[in-house]
C-alpha cells in the first residue's frame, strides 16, 4: 500500500496500524487530518510507525501540529508538502534543519500557522533558494513575537534563479520585500499584503505570465 489516510475516527484503528507499519518502506504518501482529535502527532507518529518513510513523496498534515512533532515528518524525499493549522517555534526539535533539507520539493503550501520570528526568516530564505519548487502557496502566517505588525518585514527572492516555479499565491501576510522576476512564472497571486516601499516589477523577460491577480494589496 503506498496511500495512506488518518483521520481523527482512523487514529485508533488497529487494522489501519498494522498496515501502516507493515508497509513503511512502501509509503509514497501521507495525509494526517487532526482537526477533530484531541491526539497529537507525537501520539501518533508510533502508533503508525511513521519513523522511517523512506521513500515518502507526499505530506499532507493540518491541525494543531506542535514543531518537534512536525519535524519528524518532514523527509528529504518529499516532492508534495502541504501543511496547515499549526504552531512553529522551534522550542525543540530540529525543524530548522528538517525545512532546508527539503531539497526535492516542487509544490509547498503552508497556510494558518504560528511560526517563531526565526522560523519564518529561516523558511524565506530556504525557499528564496530553492531551484525545484513549480508550486508555492504561503498564507496566513503570524510570527508568534510580531504577530502582523509593520515592522516585521520579510524578505522574498523569487528571482530569474527560480527557474521552474510556475505558480505562486501568497495572501495575508506580514509586510513583504519581494522580488518576482522568475521567467517560468504563469500566475500570480496576492492578496491582502502590504508591498511597503519595495516596487513590483513584473519584467518583459517574463513571456509566460498569463494570470496576474492583485486584490487588497498595500504599495
């Protein structure tokens, strides 16, 4: 079996347990919903023996997901990564180093989640450098020091260097300096964020554009 789904009813099936352990090396993909559960990750992460997914390629998790429970979950091999309704403060754990190493990833949405300041700066930069992503998704992320004040800005690099990224949405959001000048670029979408001082360039360079969507933006 390689698709696996756990739900807040699944948690605590045996049958789906015992799958899940006997097929750990055969696992391509993994979505935990924990919105109607009062389990955690570090609960359920044995009971399902999701230690050593090696040759996991999807993740999808979403509801109150504490960061060093997260990180366990976060492997290289990931091509897929969608995560939501969490807090990220990396009191414990090693999410820093599980976020960088996501070497392979090409589509990444992170939605209504809590992150520490230097979280968030760590993520910027992380996919300010990645080559592989074709997909990027970032919405409703508050900085648990900052919250969504002025002067926690942000810096963004979405530059020519990005050359396989075809579509980005970011929507509520701190302030932002961002930079979009990748060619591969089709749709762009931004909602509900403020630009301050930095100018949005769309370049002549960029002839794949064909959706450019901009509604509550501040610049």
């Amino acid at each position: 079996l390689q698709d696996f789904f756990i739900y807040g009813q699944t948690i605590h099936d045996e049958n789906l347990q015992r799958l899940s352990k006997q097929n750990q090396t055969n696992m391509k993909s993994l979505d935990i919903n924990m919105f109607d559960t009062s389990s955690s990750l570090r609960e359920i992460i044995p009971l399902f023996s999701l230690t050593e997914l090696t040759n996991l390629q999807t993740l999808l998790c979403g509801g109150n997901n504490k960061e060093a429970e997260l990180s366990l979950l976060l492997y290289e091999n990931l091509q897929y990564v969608e995560l939501f309704g969490a807090e990220w403060t990396n009191y414990e754990g090693k999410l820093d180093e599980r976020i960088t190493a996501l070497k392979h990833v090409q589509y990444l949405y992170i939605g209504n989640v809590t992150l520490s300041h230097e979280i968030r700066e760590i993520l910027y930069d992380f996919i300010s450098d990645n080559k592989t992503i074709q997909e990027l998704v970032l919405g409703n992320l508050d900085c648990k020091e900052h919250g969504h004040h002025d002067d926690c800005t942000g810096n963004f690099d979405l530059s020519i260097k990005h050359s396989r990224l075809e579509k980005l949405v970011l929507w509520w959001l701190p302030p932002l300096n961002l930079t979009i000048t990748s060619q591969s670029l089709v749709d762009v979408e931004l909602w509900s964020i403020n630009l301050g001082e930095s100018s949005l360039l769309l370049s002549r360079d960029m002839f794949n554009i064909k959706r450019v969507d901009l509604s509550r933006i501040k610049i």
